[in-house]
C-alpha cells in the first residue's frame, strides 16, 4: 500500500529553515545533503511503520514515530504518525537537542 506523505506547517518551516541553513554553510555539498534527507523522509509513503515508536509522545489515539537521518553530531529526528493512509509529518529536529515534548511535536 502506498500512503501519501503530507507536511504540517511546523514541519515545512523547520525544513525551510533546515535548507536556508546548509545552503548558507555548505553551498555546494549542503544542498545535496538535503535533497537526500527529503528523499528519505519521502520514503515514509512506503511502509511507514518500519521507523520506532515514541512512546512519550504517543497517546492511544496515535502513535508517534521518529526516523533518524545522519549520523552521531549530525543527525536530524524526523517525528511523524500514521492517518489511515497518510503519513503526517509533524516536527523535523536536530538530534543532538533534547528529546522533544509534546507541545514540541504537536505545536
């Protein structure tokens, strides 16, 4: 089954500004980089699920998920759930920040 991945507002400004910064500070790697972080939260569109569950974050309605991108100082948390056949971004964070809460998430 192929699900439709949708962005919330708070999470396409947090990429916007994701992609000022690197464009800013690696303007010729910096892009590149992006493009296959994109690529890969635009993977979700196939089995979504395969990515761990937050269980501080989720409720019995919905359970939060977070994908992880890059590696040690330089990795991104990409926190998102499952509506039916939508994949609902939610907030794109800096993986060496502390862990979000839920105000974080849901905004």
């Amino acid at each position: 089954m192929a699900f439709r991945v949708e962005f919330t507002p708070r999470a396409r400004t947090d990429l916007d500004e994701l992609y000022n910064w690197v464009s800013e500070n690696a303007p010729y790697r910096g892009p590149l980089w992006f493009d296959r972080f994109e690529a890969t939260i635009l993977s979700l569109k196939t089995f979504p699920e395969r990515c761990s569950a937050v269980e501080s974050l989720s409720t019995s309605e919905h359970t939060i998920r977070q994908l992880v991108f890059g590696r040690k100082k330089h990795r991104y948390v990409v926190y998102y759930a499952v509506f039916g056949d939508v994949v609902r971004i939610l907030h794109v964070r800096h993986g060496v920040r502390k862990a979000p809460d839920r105000q974080d998430v849901f905004g």
